[in-house]
C-alpha cells in the first residue's frame, strides 16, 4: 500500500514538474486562437457576423516569459433593410423607400505579443500578456435602392494595442488549452475605438532540443 501510495505522489509530481517544464527558457510555443467571435440578427432584417483567427509562434526567453507574433485574420460582414429617405449620387434624384445596406470588412496583420505565467501549478497557470498590432483591411460597403446599387470600397491600414490576461489548462504536457480576457484600442483613420476582447486557444509546445 505504501508502494502504491509513493508512486501516485510520483506521478503527480512529474505531472506537475512536466507541466512547469513548458515554460521553461528555449521552450517553443506554435499556436492557434478565435476572438471576436458574434452573430446576431434582428425582426428588422438586421443580421450581423465576425471572427478573428491568429496563428502564433514564441519562444520562452527566459522562464515563464515568451515572446512571439501573431498573424490577426478577420472578417466580418452586416446586412440591413429599412424604410427611409435617400439621395442617389449616381441619378442625383431623391426619394422614399426600401433601402438594403451591407457591410463587408477583411483584414490581415501582425500582432507581436509578450506573455507572463506569473501563477499556478501542474496543469494549471495563470497569464499576462500584452501586444500590439498593425493591419491592412479591405472594406465594401453597399447601399441598394429601387433605382440602383451604390458600392464604396474602402482600403485603409489600422494600428493597435492589447493587454489581457489568461488561464492556461494543460492536458498534456505538451499541449495546453487557453482562454483570455482582455481590453484593446485600436485607431483607424475614421476614429480610435476600444472593446473588450476575449479569446480562446490551443497551443503545443516543444522543448528545447526536441523540435
């Protein structure tokens, strides 16, 4: 019994010691997150989609500490219907009715971040993370009336900052499952805004002299 009993404490010890050892210095982290994740929609015809992917690889610096980028894709799109008045640039007439309006929005950027396992033990760690990003975005918005279609396409590039902070789940020692809340800015030339922005992950990470 007493065997038995050593061994469990054993295990549970590597458990732990294997889960720590992840983030130690050289250790490789490559992995993969979804954020701004919504759908909705509406009585009124209102209908509303988006989503991120990043893609990441870091490496630990040093213990607990990893540095590392992200490539952000986004996309998002929006459809309305309503009843109102409206001018036609393109007939310069005027006039009261049914007005379909969209909105479709993709990006691509960078998103450098450094990261902090400041708490936890065994499969279980706490994070802090805080990064920056920089993104082209292609824009169509489009306006359809009875007496046509009216498109504006729109290409600008935005710049940003995030800061947030995160649990990690270990399911094995070599992969880890993550969820993170956060708070980020971003400007634009129409304007700054700010959201809060949460995220969910997976992650594999290789030791060092194992890649």
């Amino acid at each position: 019994m007493t065997k038995h009993l050593l061994l469990l404490a054993g295990l549970i010890g590597l458990a732990g010691g294997s889960a720590h050892a992840q983030t130690e210095r050289g250790t490789t982290l490559i992995g993969l997150s979804a954020g701004n994740l919504s759908y909705g929609r509406a009585t009124d015809g209102f209908r509303q989609l988006s989503g991120t992917l990043t893609p990441t690889v870091g490496r630990f610096v040093a213990d607990n500490l990893l540095v590392g980028v992200g490539v952000q894709l986004g996309h998002s799109r929006s459809e309305s219907t309503y009843t109102g008045y409206y001018y036609e640039p393109w007939t310069s007439t005027s006039g009261y009715g049914t007005i379909g309006y969209s909105r479709r929005n993709w990006s691509a950027g960078l998103t450098p971040f450094a990261r902090y396992y400041f708490l936890g033990r065994g499969r279980h760690r706490l994070f802090a993370e805080a990064s920056v990003h920089a993104q082209h975005n292609w824009t169509l918005e489009r306006y359809e009336t009875e007496q046509g279609r009216l498109s504006n396409p729109q290409r600008f590039v935005s710049l940003g900052a995030r800061a947030a902070v995160g649990y990690s789940y270990f399911i094995s020692p070599r992969t880890a499952l993550e969820v993170s809340a956060g708070y980020q800015r971003t400007y634009a030339p129409s304007g700054a805004t700010g959201k809060l922005d949460g995220r969910i992950g997976i992650n594999f990470l290789l030791p060092a002299g194992k890649r």
